[in-house]
C-alpha cells in the first residue's frame, strides 16, 4: 500500500513537471506575440482607417 501511494505521488510529480514545462512554454509564446503586436503596433499607418474594401470584410465578420 505504502508502495502504492508513492508511486502515484511520484507519477503526480511528473505530471506536474510536464505541467510546468508546457505552462513555461505558452508563457514563452504569449510574451512573443505580446511583443510582435507592440512591433505592428508603432508600424506608420497602423492608426489609419481601413480601405473600403477591407471595412466591408471586417463588417462581414
């Protein structure tokens, strides 16, 4: 029984490391495409209205 219980805390552990690692990972992307956005952002024309053309698509959406 002993055995048993710690081989699920061993087993919890694990899971929780490879938790860990895919939340690190998102984390990782999230700060990427946190910087991304603020690069497009101070782009010349990012502040200008949309053409014509693209209103009526972002409207259809």
């Amino acid at each position: 029984m002993i055995q048993t219980q710690e081989r699920q805390i061993d087993d919890a552990r694990q899971t929780a490391a490879v938790l860990d690692a895919h939340i690190e990972r998102m984390q990782e992307q999230r700060r990427e495409l946190d910087a991304s956005i603020q690069a497009l952002r101070k782009k010349e024309g990012y502040d200008a209205p949309l053409s014509d053309f693209l209103g009526d698509v972002f409207d259809s959406l």
